[in-house]
C-alpha cells in the first residue's frame, strides 16, 4: 500500500490490523501463567470489586443414632478491594510519513504502540512478585502501590495470620536458596505444613507451578529436573524413574527480575517458587482490555498545527491479592 494515496479511512483499518496482529505476537507470560484469576468487569459497573474469602470446617463431625447433626462453623477470611486504574499512551503519525511512503516507520510505530499497554500491565503482574517482600513499592509514574494482602502484610512473608485461629503460617523459605533438588524438597515440605484454611485446619491444595525468573541458570536446571527421563542427580544409572517429570508446569515470568521502571535488576534473578493454579487468591480485574485510539474523521483527522493524525492505546485495569497460602517464594540469595 502506497502511504501516499491512503485516506484516513483506510489508514484507520490499516492500522487496527496492525495492532491485533501485534498483540496476538505479544507473549504475556504472567497473563497466562495460572497464577493470577482474570475476570472480566462489565461496563456501568463501578470502578471497584471486592474479594473475599469463606472457609468452612475441613471435616464433617461425628453424628450419634437419633441425634441432630453438627452446624458447621462458617469462617469469613480476609478481603481485598481492587479499584480500576487505566494506562495509555499516544503517537502521532505525521505527515511526511503519510506522503513520503514511508510505511516500514509507520508499521513499527504503530506495532510498538500496541505492547505498550500489554507490556504495562504484565509488568504490574509481574512486579507483585518482585516486590512481594513488601508492602508498597513506587511505580515508574511515581504512584505509590498498596501490595498487601487481606491480612495487611506482604505477600512473602514467616507469620501470615488467619481470622478464626491464632495460628500463622509461613510462605516464603527459611534461608532462601537457590533453586536445587533439596530447596525444592524444602520448599514442598513447607507447602504441605503451611496450608492451612481460616480455622488452622491443614487443607490439601495441589501446588501444579513452578515458577522461576529467566535467569537461564534456573531455567536450566529447572528443565533438568521436570523433563529428564531419570533422576537428574549425578551419578545415578540411566532408567531409573524421575519423580519430578511432569510433576509441575514450569513459569517462566521474565519481567520479575525489574526494578520499578522496568530495567533489569540483578538482585532478583535467583527468585523462584511453587503455587497453585486452582487455589490462587491473585486477581486481575479488567474493566477495558488493551485496544486502539484512532483519529475522527472530522478534519481528516489531523492535529491542527502538526499535521498529525494521532493513535493511542488504553486499558484499564486493577490487581489484588487475597491470601498467600496458594503460593511460596525464595529469593534465592541466602539470606536468612
């Protein structure tokens, strides 16, 4: 298509196009993870959601011949309000794009503009893991961001609290070491001792994550572990069956290891953990999915003392984290 002859009306289609084909190419990794319940708000609904959690007895009680049966005890758990937030971002596309043929500019201005908005909210996914170990971080527009969970503390945290017991429960492992065959075994044991429901009852939630940064060390040895077709330890005979093979689907979140604008951050590379798909308590609410901005048809669309016509996207969207029973954390630094 030649620049110099689209009108805007095709240059509008041309760039919807555009933009779903780039973000059908867009990896969302924490998006699809497992880890976190999408749900879709719908619109004239309020800019707002609660979650909540109830907790019933783990087990029935015994009943005598003739006797009336138990009630069973109703325990309301932690809530967390989520309130929507949007995201947006604009370019211009001028016009000496438009009439000197210069599509190859156009297409990689209007492809970028299409990750922004996704690329934004994955790492605000992300960064719930990042900065787990806290109760707020700053984001890189500066606003400050509440990450507690219904119990007011941090998501990775030795002392979580429940409402009907004055027993705790601990998420994130002792020492924090890197991922290994031995952390890993740690780590479950923790996961089987510290899953426990608003009453201090041990419940049996399946952990099916494995959920590592991309620091290609842990990614290695990761794969090593859930695809080898024997035991990964050194030095053992070939045949003998892997217990970890398919135990876990591994998650790879690559923007976990940022800072707050998104730059790599080295101090976070070894973080990994365990979660449950099926229990997670992490929600993502979307009041507007990532979409395109085009410009009206009203003065062909252009910007009055530019000559621009001007795209943008926008979402809108919030996170919240209930409870941290569902997931476990180390930061692979040792630190105790």
């Amino acid at each position: 298509m030649e620049l110099n002859t689209v009108s805007l009306a095709d240059f509008v289609q041309l760039a919807d196009v555009i933009f779903e084909k780039a973000k059908q190419s867009l990896a969302q990794e924490a998006l699809t993870s497992g880890m976190f319940v999408v749900d879709h708000i719908p619109m004239n609904s309020g800019n707002t959601r609660q979650y909540s959690e109830v907790d019933l007895n783990e087990y029935a009680a015994y009943k005598g011949e003739g006797a009336q049966s138990s009630r069973a005890k109703v325990q309301e758990g932690y809530t967390k309000v989520i309130t929507s937030y949007r995201v947006a971002l604009d370019i211009g596309i001028t016009y000496e794009m438009r009439t000197q043929n210069k599509y190859p500019e156009v297409v990689r201005r209007l492809t970028n503009l299409s990750g922004t908005a996704i690329n934004r909210r994955e790492l605000d996914l992300s960064h719930r893991i990042t900065f787990g170990t806290a109760t707020t971080y700053t984001d890189m527009d500066g606003r400050t961001t509440d990450l507690t969970l219904g119990d007011t503390l941090q998501l990775f945290y030795t002392a979580h609290t429940l409402k009907g017991s004055s027993t705790t429960y601990r998420n994130r492992l002792a020492n924090n070491p890197q991922f290994s065959r031995g952390a890993l075994e740690v780590m479950e044991q923790q996961a089987v001792n510290n899953t426990l429901n608003q009453f201090g009852e041990k419940v049996v939630i399946p952990f099916d994550i494995l959920w590592t940064t991309d620091d290609p060390n842990t990614i290695n040895t990761v794969r090593e572990f859930l695809k080898s077709t024997a035991s990964p330890e050194p030095g053992v005979n070939q045949g003998v069956v892997n217990v970890y093979k398919g135990k876990y689907k591994h998650v790879i979140l690559p923007r976990v290891a940022t800072t707050a604008v998104g730059a790599p951050d080295s101090t976070k590379t070894k973080y990994w953990g365990l979660a449950s798909s099926i229990f997670s308590t992490a929600h993502l609410a979307v009041w507007e999915e990532p979409h395109l901005k085009v410009p009206a048809n009203l003065n062909a669309g252009e910007e009055f003392s530019t000559d621009d016509w001007n795209f943008g996207v926008r979402a809108g969207y919030g996170i919240a984290i209930v409870t941290g029973v569902w997931i476990h954390f180390s930061s692979g630094d040792g630190a105790a």
